[in-house]
C-alpha cells in the first residue's frame, strides 16, 4: 500500500513540528540558564555592594570613637 501525497505531507509537517518543539524547548533551557546566571551575578553584586557599606560604616564609626578619646 503506497502512502498518499497528503499523507506524506501530514508527516512532513509533523516532522517539521516536531523538530520546532525540541528547537524550542532548547531555547526555554538555555535562556534559563542564562537567566539563572545573570540573577546569580546580580545577587552577588548586591551582597558585596552591602558587605562594603557595612565595612565603611563601622570604619567611619572607629574614626568617630577615636576622635571623641581625651587627649
């Protein structure tokens, strides 16, 4: 039994949408992972960003005590 024209067709496109849904399942993943990497990079930023306003406030909080020391 030969396949029909419109039968070979269906299976072309199905073939076609088959390899745009891997295609963009591939997109979502690598997307994510470059999402995941840039809020990583943000959230380091913002904890070393915090880390040294911390640092600089309690230096500026020893400069004060030892200006405030009786000679």
């Amino acid at each position: 039994m030969r396949p029909r024209t419109v039968q070979v067709i269906a299976a072309l496109i199905a073939a076609v949408a088959f390899i745009m849904a891997f295609m963009a399942a591939g997109v979502l993943l690598v997307s994510g992972l470059f999402m995941m990497v840039g809020l990583l990079a943000v959230a380091w930023l913002a904890w070393s960003l915090i880390r040294r306003v911390k640092l600089w406030g309690s230096l500026q909080q020893m400069r004060e005590r030892r200006r405030r020391r009786p000679a």
